[in-house]
C-alpha cells in the first residue's frame, strides 16, 4: 500500500506537468467501432482497482490491457484520451438482467441491441441474462438466447432458468455446464403457476448443482403465499391498482423463502445465491447465513437500494406501474438504507439491476388487476452513476469498494475473472472513465433504453461515464454512442468457480466422515 501511495505521488507530480495531450476518440464509422480497432492510450487517470487506485497510463492494444505504467508515450498510430482529473474503472459487470425475455404476456422491450447501448452508455461492458427454458428443454432455451444476442453489442453471458425437475432437466444442465459455459442456475421461488418449483425441486436442483460445479440461484418469495395474498387483495379488499402489488407481497414473505432457500443450501452444502435480495429482514437472512459460514451471496439491486415503495402509491398509473417490480421495492428509510449498509460491510456482495423493462403500453395491461401488470424495471444505464451518487459521492464506500461491487466481484463469483473485473495488463480492455464533476439529471428522454420511463427519473448524479471502452473499442463518448450489433461476445462461465467451490471437496470429506454410516452390522446373526 505504502508502495502504491508512494507510485501515486509520482504519478501526482507527472500528472501536474504532463506532455500535451490530444484527445482523438473515436468518431462515427471510424475503425474503432469495428471491433479490434487499433492502440488507445488513456492518460493520466485515477486508475480503481479494487485493492488499490493510483494515477496510471493504460496502453491498450487488441482488445486488451498491454501496458500499465506511470507515463507511456503515445507513438503517431495511437488515440489518446485525456482522463486526468477523472477515473478510471473496469467496466461494470450487471449479473442480473432480462432481455427481450417473455414474461407475464409480453416481451421485455429491451433488446440485445437498445439494452446493450443503454448499458455502455452507463459504463457497463458485460452482463450476465436469465435464459428461459424453452418447450421444456433448457439447451433450446440456451440456443434461443443465443440467436436473440446475435445484435449484442458488447459482452454477455448466460445464467439458466430451472422451471421443472426431471432427468433431462439434470442432463442439460451438466451439458450446458460442461460444453456451453453455463456455471449458474436460477430456481424461482415465486410466480405459481408459471415459473415456480417446489421445495422438493429445490433441493434435488441444489445437490446437481453441487455435483456439476454450478451456483444455484433463488429469486426469494414464498409463491404460495403470495398467491393466496393477491386473491386476499384483489378479491377481498378490492384493491386492484399497482400498490395491491406491494401488500400481496410483504417483506415477511421474502424473508420467510430466504430463510428457506438458506437453510437448503446449507443442508445440501452448497454455494447459494440470492437474487435481489429487497428487504432488512431478507438480508439479515443472509448474514446470519454468512456468519455461520455458509457460502451464500446476496445481490441486491440499484432500485432496491435507491427507491421507495411509496412510488407505488403514485396517483398517476404510470409511474406506479412502472415502479412494479418482484419482490417489490420496500420502504427506503427501512430497507433500502439497510441493504447500502450491508453493501457497505460486506454482507450483501455485488449490486445488479435485475433490469426487465415493460413499456407503458405494455404496463397497462395490468391497469385493472395488479396481477396482470408485467414485472420489471430499468437500471442497466442508471447503477453506475446513481450508486456513485448515492454510496460513494457521501462517503459510504470508497471508489475501489465501488468497483468491487460493480465489477470485480461478479467476474470472481461467476468464474470470469481476470478476464474481466480488473483493470490489469492481460486482461480485457474493458474500462469505463468517470468524470466526479459532472452533474445531470436522469430522464427517460435521455436514456438510450427502449423504455419510455425510468424509475430513476429525477435523480441528480454527480459523476458521469464520459467514455466506455469494451475490448478496446470506444463504444461511448461525449454523449455519442459508437458501436455496432453484433461486435459483442459470448463469455463462457465455466463451471467450478474456486472463489465459491474452493475448499468445498474436503469440508465434504469431513461431513461424510462425522456421519459414522452406514453402520456395519451382521445381521444374518440376528435373523439366523
Ligand atoms: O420483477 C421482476 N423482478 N421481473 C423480472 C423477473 C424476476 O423475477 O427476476
Ligand atoms: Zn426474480
Ligand atoms: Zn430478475
């Protein structure tokens, strides 16, 4: 660290008498938004790691980080960008996400393509979506997801959905695992009827994942409950409009399937992931989880951790609607001040976005029944710059805890790093630059999303993604996008993560050992 301090100093003093230095990006149609295009230099950039920041040179050459350095010279071929006075980040990885997904009678309205630019836009250069089983079979669902991020327009891999238990259910999953980089299944506790598994599923879905080497994963809501409470809200209190949806689904019913899907976990002892984890009592979940020393991640969201459920209150039906999500937005002075705090001490891991954006037109399906109303809502532009705001612009965290959360952690919980998640020489040169003194406001009218809201509306950032590079494009800079579809890339994860299975084969040994069975008995002798 001390080392570190002391190269920042004499980056300081490098940075206060710098040679000139021209900013060329990238233009429309030039060769840079083709993919592969040629050198870039970022220069004299807080670089963040999330161990250590320093003021740096990043030479980039191929698609990848070459040179890492306190002053490299660009020679007549390279493209500069001036980041001095700005950070320098990996670029945000998003864990959670929904394109173009069919969900309750509609088709999310993001694509590969407006998904992916509203992304890059927001610095995030990878993400990792839900695929949905298709006709049952979970590799034509893989293959369908594929032919959907043909349009990609910058990284991407897959996480599985599991809706039913069967033999070929567990073949495709060690298939997919083993020959198509699928390292995480996702088993929904909730919506009955449609994506839901029972309990019993569970638990044989947890043990194939163990064996296969993949994290499984738990969208946490007791759907029983939840069902019985919408009939109660809807057909007993007659309360149909978009706030039905946060009384048919209270925290207690997250927290009460958290619990569960711990306890199971840890009973099958295996690695377990909560996705958007919404509510205090869920996270509390998690740490009590953490601190008996289970292996159980928690991700909450960008919503979550900045929204009110009171939004669902709204009079105007479409904001209300647009703020419906599952589980829902809790109350921010409860929940969402506790999830940042957790975020804060490293009991939650990661923040994600779970975005899965229904338009207006689509949201007024539910305008006479909640229970109808799409779920979903934005954020895969917003994290970046509305988490900066919120935890580091106050103090909460510091950047390189920042990065951590945005980036570096998700590479290491789904097997991708260092590919991706650091800013290191050898790695993918996927980085975003921050200017801390920007300041704008987040309006739909701006975003790059397909939708025609945005949760976030209204929120003054301070700290804007002026530049995104992705595989050493620029893909984003000064307000402009420069990409393409289709220059994206899938990323395999593969399975066995030894930052989740390290260590897991021998606290299975002694498990096995301390069970004293089976018991060796002669019982011929008795029945003789
Ligand atoms: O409301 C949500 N979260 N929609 C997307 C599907 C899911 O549950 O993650
Ligand atoms: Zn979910
Ligand atoms: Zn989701």
């Amino acid at each position: 660290m001390a080392v570190a301090r002391l190269l920042s100093l004499v980056c300081v003093a490098a940075v206060l008498c710098p040679p000139s230095v021209v900013s060329q990006t990238c233009k429309e149609g030039d060769k840079c938004s083709e993919g592969g295009g040629g050198k870039l230099l970022i220069k004299g950039g807080i670089v963040v790691n999330e161990d250590v920041e320093m003021i740096s040179d990043i030479l980039i050459d191929n698609g990848h980080i070459q040179l890492i350095a306190t002053e490299i010279a660009a020679d007549s071929e390279t493209r500069v960008v001036d980041a001095r006075g700005k950070y320098v980040m990996p670029g945000g990885i998003d864990p959670h996400t929904h394109l173009e997904m069919p969900f309750m009678g509609e088709v999310a309205c993001d694509t590969f393509a407006t998904g992916h630019q509203a992304a890059l836009a927001g610095g995030t250069t990878m993400h990792i979506d839900f695929a949905l089983p298709v006709d049952g079979s979970l590799v034509k669902g893989w293959e369908e997801w594929r032919k959907k991020a043909a349009k990609a327009n910058m990284d991407y891999g897959f996480h599985m959905a599991v809706t039913a238990w069967n033999d070929k259910v567990a073949e495709e999953m060690e298939y997919l695992a083993k020959n198509k980089g699928v390292n995480s299944y996702k088993f929904f506790m909730a919506y009955k009827g449609a994506l839901m598994v029972t309990d019993e599923q569970l638990v044989e879905g947890f043990r194939h994942c163990k064996k296969i080497g993949a994290l499984a994963q738990v969208h946490a809501e007791n759907g029983d409950a939840v069902a019985a409470g919408q009939k109660y809200i809807a057909e007993e209190l007659q309360i149909l409009g978009p706030e039905g949806h946060a009384l048919s689904r209270p925290a207690i019913l997250e927290v009460e399937a958290t619990e569960r899907a711990i306890n199971l976990a840890a009973w099958v002892n295996t690695p377990l992931y909560v996705v958007h984890v919404m509510s205090k009592g869920a996270m509390e979940a998690v740490a009590r989880a953490r601190q008996a020393g289970y292996r159980i991640i928690g991700e909450p969201t960008a919503a979550g951790l900045t929204l009110d459920e009171s939004k669902m209150w709204d009079p105007d039906f479409k904001t209300a609607a647009a703020h419906v999500m599952s589980p829902p937005i809790r109350k921010h002075d409860v929940d969402g001040i506790a999830l940042q705090n957790a975020l804060k001490n490293r009991v939650l891991s990661l923040v994600a976005t779970d975005h899965a954006v229904f338009n207006s037109t689509q949201k007024a399906k539910g305008k006479h029944d909640f229970r109808v109303l799409p779920n979903g809502v934005n954020g895969l532009e917003e994290r970046i710059p509305v988490l900066w705001t919120t935890m580091v612009n106050t103090g909460k965290i510091t950047p390189m805890d920042f990065v951590r959360i945005t980036s570096t952690e998700a590479a290491r919980i789904f097997n991708v790093y260092p590919q991706k998640g650091v800013i290191r020489e050898g790695s993918d040169a996927d980085l975003y630059v921050l200017d801390p003194t920007v300041e704008y406001t987040i309006s739909p009218q701006t975003h790059h999303s397909a939708l025609d809201t945005n949760v976030f509306e209204g929120i003054k950032c301070r700290g804007k993604v002026v530049t995104t590079i992705s595989r050493g494009d620029i893909v984003w800079d000064n307000n402009q996008l420069f990409t393409k579809d289709g220059r994206g890339q899938y990323i395999e994860t593969k399975p066995f993560s030894p930052y989740l299975f390290g260590g897991l084969e021998q606290e299975e040994a002694l498990k096995r050992a301390e069970m004293n069975a089976p018991v060796k008995r002669n019982l011929d002798k008795i029945y003789a």
